[in-house]
C-alpha cells in the first residue's frame, strides 16, 4: 500500500476491504506501519516494492505532491508492472482528482471505486453509485 501520510485514516479505513485473490502470498499485505522502531525505512519499503503482486496507492494531492513516491513507490511500481505483471490499483480518495491530468502514468489503469469517481463520494453514498 501506498499512501501519503497525511491520508493515514483513509488508510484505516480501506486497509480491512482490500482483498486480492491473486496474490501469491496472501498472509502478506505490507504497509509501512509494519515497520518497528529501528528498522531502516528506505531499505524496508524498497525491499517490499520487490515483492508485491499487487501495488495498491490511495490517490490524493498529498500522493501526488509526494517526491518519494513519484521518484521511488511508483517509479518501481510502474517499471514492475511493465516488465513483470505487477497490477496496480488506484484508489482515488478525493473528487476532482483526474488522473489523465493530475497523474498520467497511471491513467492506462482502472482505479476504484470507478471512473471519475472517489471514495469519499462512494462512502457518502452507502457503498452505490
């Protein structure tokens, strides 16, 4: 999962829907709340960029504003699913995110909840569109 962590309750909150049967490893959802005190951040997120199947970013304009995850998350997010098969999966938080505009590279994939939409919205309106 990848999120800016100003977007931690967003994270809270999605964390418990987000299921994936074709994960290789399926006792293995790594966030970096994972992390213990000491670990070293940069080795620990870049050595689960490497083991992911599925590479799940919460989109909103503190993902966007993020260097780290533009230079590192989603560079090898994206270099992995060109090479490899790694899915990526958007998850837009906040309306007027576009992502043709707003992030190209990932327009080419489905985001959820769907197209033009956002989950506050999808949860403001009961789960329905």
């Amino acid at each position: 999962m990848s999120y800016s962590h100003n977007n931690a309750a967003w994270f809270d909150r999605l964390r418990p829907v987000l299921k994936f049967d074709r994960c290789k490893d399926k006792d293995f959802a790594w966030n970096d709340q994972e992390m213990k005190a000491g670990d070293r951040w940069d080795k620990e997120i870049r050595k689960a960029l490497e083991r992911m199947d599925v590479f799940v970013c919460l989109i909103s304009f503190e993902f966007l504003a993020s260097g780290y995850i533009k230079d590192v998350e989603l560079k090898r997010a994206l270099a992995r699913a060109k090479k490899e098969g790694v899915e990526i999966v958007p998850i837009v938080i906040y309306p007027d995110i576009d992502l043709a505009e707003e992030c190209a590279t990932l327009n080419d994939f489905n985001p959820l909840p769907a197209w033009g939409k956002c989950w506050r919205d999808y949860e403001k309106d009961g789960g329905h569109f």
